[in-house]
C-alpha cells in the first residue's frame, strides 16, 4: 500500500537550526518595532505577519521538505548469496586439503539453519558466479568458471536492483579479480555504486592467505623491455620474479630469442638462450630467503640483427614443480638498423659529458674507457675486446697518446677502420702529432698532417702545438653543405655557427692534402674540424674538446645536433630512412581476451602521410584463421582495433597501401602475442586487501565489512533479527517542496506587498 511521508534534510544538524530559528525571530520582532513607526495598527499587524511569513519562508528553505510516495518493499526485497565458481576455487587449501569450493559449501552447511530462518523474512537468491552471475537452486562442487569477474557480478546486482530491490550481497569468494575484456569491469566502482544504492555488501573470505602450504610455484609475473630496440646497442630487460613455497632456494633466470633463421615472415622461431659476454647479462641466479616473495632482476642483451623478434625471461622449473606455464613470459621487440655502438676513449674532463649524452638517443649508445696516464698506477689497461670485428661502428679518441694502446691494438683499430667503422679525435695536449700517431698505424688514415718529432709524454704540457685564444667557429663554403656541419635551416647555418659561444683554445692542426674536406676554420683560419673518406672508413677531426660551452650557453639543441649528425656520418647511416608503409601496434603482448590497437599508415619521401592512401589491413590468428579490418582516419593514416584474442600465440598483422592504383612500397608486417596464461590457476591467491576495500568502498552509504566464515552463523542470526530490509523503502515518487518557482513566486508575492504597506504608510 503506497502511503505519503513528508522527509525533512536541513542544510545543518537541528541544533543550528533551532538557534537560525531564533535569530531570525528576534531580527523580524525588532526590525519591527524599528521601521514600523507612524504605521496605523492595521498596517502595523499586516506588515508583521508578512515579515513572519517570509521567515517562515526562509526556515523551509533551510530544513528542505520533501514530500514522498513511499511503499514498503520487504516482500519483494532479495537478499544474494553469491558462491565464487571459478577455477582458482579448486585449490586445496583448505582444513584437511579440501579444495576451496568445497570449504564453501561446508560454510553454507553450517548456517542453513540462519539462511531458512532469513528465507521466511525475504527472498533468498542463490548465484554461482565467475566471467558472469546466474542464478541457481543449490550450490554444486563444479569450479568450472576460467574468469573471476567481481565486477561483473555488481553489474548484474545494479541492474537487477532497478527491478526487484536487493538488501544485501553475501559474496563468497577468494577475492582476486581475474578478467579480461569484456568481463572485466573494475569492482571498486561498482562496490561503490552498490553503497549509493543502498546494498550492503558482505565479502567472506575462502581459502587461505597465501599458497605457501601447497606445491612450490616460481613464475615469471612482467618482463619489461623498450619496444624498439636498435642494432649493437645494449637492451636493459626487467624481469619481476615470484615465488611461492619456495624458500631457501636458488632460482635461475634467464632469456631467450626467438630463432628465426630460414623462416618467413609469418612463422614462429625456436626460442634460445642468449649466449652471455662482458658487454650483457643474459643469466641471473639469486636466493630467496622467505617460502614467497618477489623480486625484480635487471637482465640486458645486445642484438645483433634487425627485425621483429619474440624474446622471453624464463625461469628454470624447481623439483617437484606442477605448474610451470608460467615459468616463462614472452615479449615482442622491433630491433631497427639505425642504432649504433660507439667506443670511447678520454681522460677526466669536462668535454666528456658531450659525448656521453648521445646516450640520451634511442639509437645511440656510448661505451666508456677512462684512461689514467702511467704516472698514475701504471695506467689504465685496454682490453683487447674493444676491437672486435663488427662490435663498435665509430671509435672518438679524446686526449689520449697512442702510448696507452698496444701496437697490436692499433693495428686492430686500423683493420676495424678497413671494415667501415668511422673514426673521431678530439683536440687536447696529447692527441695528433704530440700523442705520438704520426708513428702509428693510424697515421694513413689521419686527415691531418702528423709529425714524429713533436711527440710528447703523458706529463709534458708543451703549448706550442696549440693555440690559446678565443675561436669563433665558422663553416666553410664546403661545410654549410655537409650533413655533419646542418644545425639550422641553410639559409640561417652560417649565422647559427657564428651565435655559438667561441672556443677558448684549440690545438694546431692542418689538412694535410687537397682531399680532405676542411668543414670549419677560425676567423684567423686556422683549421678546426676536417672530414675525409678512405676506402670504407670515415674519419673526422677536432681541433677542439670545449663543445660543452655550448649546451651550458642555452644552445643543447645544436649541442645535440652536432653530435648526433656527426657519429650518424662516421657510420654511414646520414641517410637511413624507414620504409613508406608502417604499422604500430599497442600493446605488443596481451593476456586472452584483451583488446589491442592498430595505429598504420603511409608516408612519402619526404616523411608526409600519404592523403590518398588506401589499406588493406588483415590479422591471422594463431588457428590459420585470416580476419580483415577496416580502421578510421587519423591525421597520419588509420587506426582500429582487434579484439578476437582468445588463443594464446602469435598473431601476425600485415598493412598494404595503394595510391592511385599503385603500390606504396612493401607491405609492413607486425605481430602481437597473446600470452600462454591460465589466469585463474597462475597466481591463485586468496585476496583479502581487496575485498576489505570493496566492503568500505560500499559500506560508505550502507552497512558493509567483511565476514569471516567462522562468524557467518552468529552474524546472520543477528542480522535477522536486525531485520535492514524493513527500513529499505522504494520511493515511488517525490517533489520538493522548498525549491522551484512556487517559492520564488510567494517571496516576491511578499516583498511586493511589504513594499505597498511601506509605501502606503509613508515609509518609502
């Protein structure tokens, strides 16, 4: 029977109220008696009342009156009993190894009597529950749910309330939310929503806190890897390691690389090991002191082919370990030919931070040897690995004598310089003819004019071979034009080189025939940075070592560029480009069922889209299965996304274009995986911080906290005679009745006829 309820919600606690009362009383009363003077009683009377009134109208403002229809719901108000049927319930963790859905229909057994008893009062409704609800009759021992989905099971309660009210979740569960889209809805805010709806939610914990009391478990949780990597450069891999029931024990970690020699571009390769060198670390052992734990162990490799490769962090299986799919975590990197390795080698000072920050560059990487002179301890000793075929593209030799190298080393680095590395020396007191190179093997291949009878030793300074005044560097005819000498537009480079803060000193040199390239001079002329080729290799010199001037100067932009432009020529990649047509994909891994998105396009030899570009995108799945996509326009191509990632594998995307017709280039190939993961049985851990932050989330507008299984009985006979679902009320409809025009409409009606009576009496 629908009946009528007039709700009152002041602006404050009634206290305040009663004193606002009050004050407004005595205002009227004495404002009054003020400005009622020379008024007849008639006047005097009407104008109180209106002033009355219009307090009263003030104090329904302030207590907000609402005017309810309102039926009792207790017969038609549910109460859920909601049983986790998930896979991660067939853990036997339970007392005496029952599993844990087994340790929830004994919890049930032993309040049956409570949950008739509540019954009598409301409806009870039984749910299993694990990618979604259903409703069910009794509770079996069946766990075949691949998916715990929390909020998916709010989902459905929200939308059931709007039908038939619901009191009360009793939620019996682990705890861990493990979904993938679309069934994974985060609970918190549904938790939430729930409270606002007035559900309280009473999470009971099933199963133990932690697994160590089952069989030892050791998996790889996250590998962490940059997605494009370069050749020759060093990769840092972070690998998060867990453990369960595994303490005291000795764990190895270790990374693989996809073999994909002799394959085409859509088959899978054979993962190996990485061979381990001074330079990587591609094999980790530690020990873990506690039976779980975690622990994140750094890893790096340094590849040596370009292409699109699968690598993978695994752990070696422990004795007696039953799980072991998740020993092992894969990852897709794209190992691009720009990248480049640069050997380094200098004495303490400033100029060295110049030639370290091209570390900064995705595609650079510097390896450092600091050279102390012989005074000092007999010197610094060169590893002879240094000089490897095909391990460094460029060589910079910074004020050290050719002394601090062997003659055999020498000879290797003139063979490296044959292969095609390129070649830099800087300025300083021991570089040139007074490092002694004039009587090395590197003295063909020096651009410079060398003298043997200038050589000095590591502890003579002698300053006849430099120059000790300002330098403002200026490009030549021949070096505006050079790739190397290009830090502004070509109409502005001159006048950029020339803003540069100038040199305090440099060391003498001089192109030492017509053939080398002289890039920049001094205003006086003297020789600053020359460039030659020879046979394959490319060598470049510095007069200087204060570039570091510049980036302190407000100029690291061209600090930068200088730098960059000049390893990039000494290498021979000025003019690597990427190919026309290109797709990336984010996330490059997945677990099963998630989304991932397709950003691809095309572009010209200048580097612009391509407007009138069209694709043709499609994805095989790891089944054979070939599906095509259509994507929207984006201002650098199109973009879509895949969903149907179900089966773990690789799926191999391929891009072609069409313009007018005509082929854009080569199509572009790509992959994604999806990860080999059983979600519920990988980590099944009881997750009980979660399901206390779900109970205060929704306990902030209803009753809410976690119940243990052992108070379940007790809780729910208190919670009968308690009986919540009496006091939840379904509002049918209700009107306000202090807000809205009808109040406005009365105040002005009322200080309309105040103003009469005033002006009436001749108070206006």
């Amino acid at each position: 029977m629908t009946t009528l309820r007039l709700n009152l919600e002041p602006l404050w606690i009634w206290s305040i109220v009663a004193l606002v009362a009050i004050v407004i009383v005595a205002g009227i009363w004495g404002g009054y008696r003020l400005s009622s003077q020379g008024l007849s009683s008639k006047r005097r009377r009407l104008l109180m009342g209106v002033r009355f009134l219009t307090g009263l109208l003030l104090l329904v403002s302030i207590v907000r009156p609402q005017l309810q229809w309102i039926s009792p719901n207790g017969k038609t108000s549910q109460i859920w009993i909601a049983g986790d049927a998930s896979r991660s319930m067939s853990v036997p963790d339970g007392p005496g190894g029952i599993s844990r859905r087994e340790s929830l229909l004994n919890t049930l057994k032993n309040v049956e009597g409570a949950i008739e008893g509540l019954n009598k009062e409301v409806e009870v409704t039984r749910f299993d529950f694990a990618e979604s609800p259903h409703e069910v009759d009794t509770f079996s021992g069946e766990t075949p749910g691949a998916q715990t989905a929390l909020g998916s099971l709010f989902q459905g309660a929200a939308r059931r309330h709007a039908q038939e009210p619901i009191t009360a979740i009793f939620l019996l569960t682990d705890g861990a939310q493990r979904a993938v889209p679309p069934h994974d809805a985060d609970p918190r805010d549904l938790a939430s929503e729930l409270g606002e709806l007035g559900v309280s939610l009473y999470p009971i914990p099933i199963g133990q806190a932690s697994t160590s009391s089952a069989a030892a478990d050791v998996a790889v949780a996250e590998i962490q890897v940059d997605p494009v990597v370069f050749v020759k450069k060093r990769v840092p891999v972070r690998v998060h390691v867990r453990w369960d029931g595994a303490g005291s024990q000795r764990l190895r970690v270790k990374l693989l690389m996809e073999d994909r020699s002799g394959l085409r571009a859509k088959q899978s390769g054979e993962m190996k090991p990485l061979p381990a060198n001074s330079y990587s670390q591609t094999v980790v052992e530690f020990d873990t002191r506690y039976a779980s734990g975690t622990k994140v162990v750094e890893l790096s490799f340094t590849p040596e082919l370009a292409g699109e490769f699968k690598i993978a962090a695994a752990i070696e299986p422990l004795t007696g370990e039953v799980q072991t799919r998740n020993n092992v975590r894969e990852t897709l990197i794209t190992v691009r030919k720009g990248g480049l390795r640069i050997a380094y080698f200098d004495t303490f000072r400033t100029e060295i931070k110049s030639v370290r920050q091209l570390n900064s560059s995705e595609k650079l990487q510097v390896d450092f040897q600091m050279i102390r002179p012989k005074r000092f301890a007999g010197g610094t000793s060169i590893d002879n690995s240094w000089f490897e075929p095909g391990r460094y593209d460029v060589y910079i030799i910074g004020d050290v004598s050719a002394d601090h190298f062997t003659p055999d080393q020498l000879k290797l680095l003139a063979q490296r310089l044959g292969d095609g590395a390129g070649l830099m020396m800087l300025g300083g007191y021991h570089t040139y003819s007074a490092g002694g190179y004039a009587e090395s093997p590197l003295r063909q291949l020096l651009p410079v004019e060398l003298h043997p009878e200038q050589k000095q030793s590591d502890d003579v300074f002698d300053t006849d071979l430099q120059i000790k005044a300002e330098l403002h560097l200026k490009p030549t005819t021949a070096g505006n034009r050079h790739y190397v000498m290009r830090i502004d537009t070509p109409a502005m480079n001159n006048e950029a080189w020339l803003n540069l803060p100038p040199l305090t000193g440099a060391t003498r040199i001089r192109a030492k025939s017509d053939f080398v390239e002289v890039l920049a001079t001094s205003e006086q002329g003297d020789h600053l940075i020359l460039a030659a080729e020879t046979g394959r290799s490319r060598v470049m010199c510095l007069a200087f070592d204060e570039t570091y001037f510049w980036a302190r100067a407000g100029f690291a932009q061209a600090h930068r560029r200088f730098w960059s432009q000049a390893v990039l020529w000494l290498a021979h990649k000025e003019l690597d480009t990427d190919q026309p047509v290109w797709v990336n994909i984010v996330p490059k891994t997945i677990d099963p069922g998630g989304r991932i998105t397709l950003e691809y396009g095309a572009r010209d030899e200048k580097g612009q889209p391509v407007s009138n570009a069209k694709f043709q995108v499609s994805i095989i799945s790891p089944d054979g299965k070939e599906s095509l996509l259509t994507g929207t326009p984006t201002e650098t191509g199109q973009i879509t996304s895949f969903v149907k990632t179900h089966l773990p594998g690789d799926y191999f995307v391929r891009v072609a274009a069409t313009a007018e017709g005509k082929s854009i280039g080569f199509a572009a190939l790509s992959r994604f995986l999806v990860h080999d993961r059983d979600l519920e049985m990988d980590h099944p851990i009881v997750d009980r911080e979660l399901l206390e932050e779900l109970a205060q989330l929704a306990g902030m507008s209803s009753d809410s906290r976690i119940v243990t299984p052992e108070e379940l009985k007790k809780f729910l006979n208190g919670y009968v005679k308690r009986k919540p679902w009496e006091n939840s009320l379904e509002i049918s409809a209700s009107i306000n009745l202090w807000d809205g025009w009808p109040i406005l409409m009365i105040f002005a009606t009322l200080m309309t006829i105040e103003w009469v009576i005033r002006k009436q009496g001749g108070l206006v």
